[in-house]
C-alpha cells in the first residue's frame, strides 16, 4: 500500500542521517555538495540515499509516459482506419462496437441483475436496465480493444520504450524470520505492515511461489509498520513474540486472516489458539525484545528511503508495491539463470555499494 511520500524536515533529516554512515569509497571523486563544519556532504552520498525514491519517480514517469503513447497509438490507428473508410473516427468505432452489443439477450439481463441486484439502485426495471447498461459497456470496450489489437497488427505497430530497470541494494536480512534455507540462490527480503491491505493481497502469491520454488527460494519477512495503521507495529511486535517461539509463519497467516480488524485484545487470543506457550508470550510482549526488533526494521526501512507496502528486494533487486505472480517469477527466473552461470546469490547487490541501512 502505497503512502504518501516522507513529509519534510523530519524525512530529510532521516536521509541525511542515513549517509553519515556509507562507506568511505563513496565520497571518492564525488563533488562536494555542503559541508557541516569541516565535513563534507557528496553528491555521491545523496546519490546513494535517494537512490530508490528517485527511481519511484522514474517509474512514475514512464507510467505516465506509456499511458500517453498507447493513447495516441489508439487514437491514430483508429483516425487511420476510419480515413480508409471514408468515415469519421465515432462513426467508423460506433459501427465496430454495434455488432457485440446487438447480441446482448433479455436472459444474459437477468441474470446479471440476479448476480449483482444487491449492488443495483432502486426497483427492479431500473436495477435491470443498469445490469443492461454494464453489459454494454464490457461488451463495446471489448469489441474496441479487439479493433485496435487487429488494426495493431496490420500497421505493424512497434513500441520501444522500456521501464527502468529496478536498482540493486544490499539489504541486511539480520536475525528476521525466513522461510527456505539459507543456501537457496534466490532471497526475497519483504517489507510489509500486517494492517496493510495490498500485502494481504499478495499473500497468496507469496504462498505460490514457496509451491513453485521451495528448494530455490529464500523468504525474508520484515516490519515496516505504517504511521497510518496504528495496530501495525502492535502486531508486528506480537509476532516477533511467536517468532521467539518458533511459530512466525503460523502466527503472521493467522494475523492476516484477520487483519485489517485487528485489536490489541487480538494478539494474546491467537497466541492461545494457535497453541503458543501464552505464558512465555505475555512475557514477551510486556518486555523490550518485541519492539526493538521491529524499530531495527522500521529503522533500515526508512534509511532506504521506502515510502510504502509491500517492498520486495529479490537478490537486492527493488520491486514496490503488490507483485503478481507472473511479475516476481521473471524476476526470480533471472536470478536462477545468473547463478547457473556460476554467478552467487546476491552477486548483483555485493558488487553494488551497500544501502544506508546496511549492518
């Protein structure tokens, strides 16, 4: 789930914290952008702490960019076609659409207003027109994405532009829960905030890749609780107390079941369900190891400069945001292909200078 980005003097702050303790190399031959008494401040050490910030908004840019192409693309495949024709764009596009939606039966009406009347407004012909309406809009947006992949093919339509390319970091996996050896060629370090919907949501995909690749595949869990969910960094701290038992997993699909309904009364009452020592656990949760392990995580968090949940960093590679599952498989594919080159886990991210959380 994506926040809105860090918020002024106190982000900075953060940032420039974060370089004071990069390494010595990156302040070689980089110019001088300030000093603080006799210390100076590089380009190369803001470089490195704006690192993924800066691609965020690369990524951004190319979103916005590809969006402005494919619409002109629409818009001079269809101005093409339709001069072809002698007519003009809305006449040409109204009679390719015409087809599909003349084959709308009154039997596909009901039974899109029974499976969707509770979500229709007012009386049942003006819920049933709706349902009408919807299916014409699904069948005339088909109908022209059709079109335009068919008119694609004809001019031969070639696009070139490619998204940046993730960056590579060194992000530290420290003592933080994981699943799948350690020897695995592939880690996959998640950031992720137990109230957060969009790594809910991408829970399943995490559970189909540990399927797909469980001899191959390392998964790191660690806290970045949000400001915005204020059961987050309770929740976190309850789950490190099941890691200290041996039960992260259980208790991290268990929290998710239930969240975003979480309650501080919650965290005790799953430890006895699942059938944690709930002694030992209280004990946990009243002392300062919880919230230690989860501030060390929100700390590396910030110092790299995430903004929101779910991060990903496979081998050090950046991914944010939700992952589907064809998306992290390209991924981990490439990783698996570097290392049968004789390349080792995480050579990308070794070679590249160590992030600002590094420990």
């Amino acid at each position: 789930m994506k926040t809105a980005p860090a918020i002024g003097l106190r982000a900075s702050a953060v940032a420039v914290v974060a370089v004071c303790f990069l390494p010595v190399s990156l302040r070689a031959d980089s110019s001088v952008m300030a000093t603080v008494g006799e210390t100076p401040i590089t380009q190369a050490e803001i470089e490195q702490a704006l690192r993924l910030p800066l691609y965020d908004l690369e990524m951004e840019k190319y979103r916005l960019t590809k969006r402005r192409l494919d619409q002109m693309i629409v818009e001079r495949l269809l101005a093409r076609a339709a001069a072809a024709k002698g007519q003009s764009v809305s006449a040409f596009v109204s009679a390719a659409v015409q087809g599909p939606i003349a084959t709308i039966t009154p039997e596909e009406v009901e039974a899109r207003w029974r499976a969707t009347r509770d979500q229709l407004p007012g009386e049942e012909e003006q819920a049933k027109q709706a349902a009408r309406n919807a299916l014409v809009r699904e069948r005339a947006g088909r109908a022209l994405n059709d079109l335009v992949e068919q008119l694609s093919r004809e001019a031969g339509v070639a696009v070139t532009i490619q998204p940046p390319d993730p960056p590579v970091v060194a992000v530290p996996a420290g003592d933080d829960p994981a699943w799948g050896s350690p020897a695995a060629p592939v880690t996959i370090i998640e950031f992720a905030d137990f109230a957060c919907p969009a790594c809910k949501e991408n829970l399943p995909v995490l559970r189909q890749l540990r399927e797909l690749y469980q001899d191959q595949v390392r998964l790191v869990y660690r806290d970045f609780p949000l400001s915005a969910h204020p059961q987050a960094r309770p929740a976190a701290e309850a789950a490190q107390c099941a890691h200290e038992q041996g039960r992260f997993w259980t208790y991290h699909d268990a929290l998710f079941a239930q969240a975003p309904d979480l309650k501080p009364s919650d965290y005790a009452a799953l430890a006895a369900r699942l059938s944690l020592n709930t002694t030992e656990f209280a004990a946990c949760l009243a002392s300062d190891r919880p919230k230690a392990a989860v501030a060390r995580d929100l700390a590396d968090a910030q110092n790299l400069g995430l903004s929101g949940t779910p991060t990903f960093f496979i081998n050090g590679r950046y991914l944010a945001g939700f992952q589907t599952l064809e998306a992290l498989r390209q991924h981990i594919d490439r990783e698996l292909l570097a290392a049968g080159h004789g390349a080792s886990p995480g050579a990308q991210a070794a070679d590249t200078a160590r992030g600002p959380g590094a420990r």
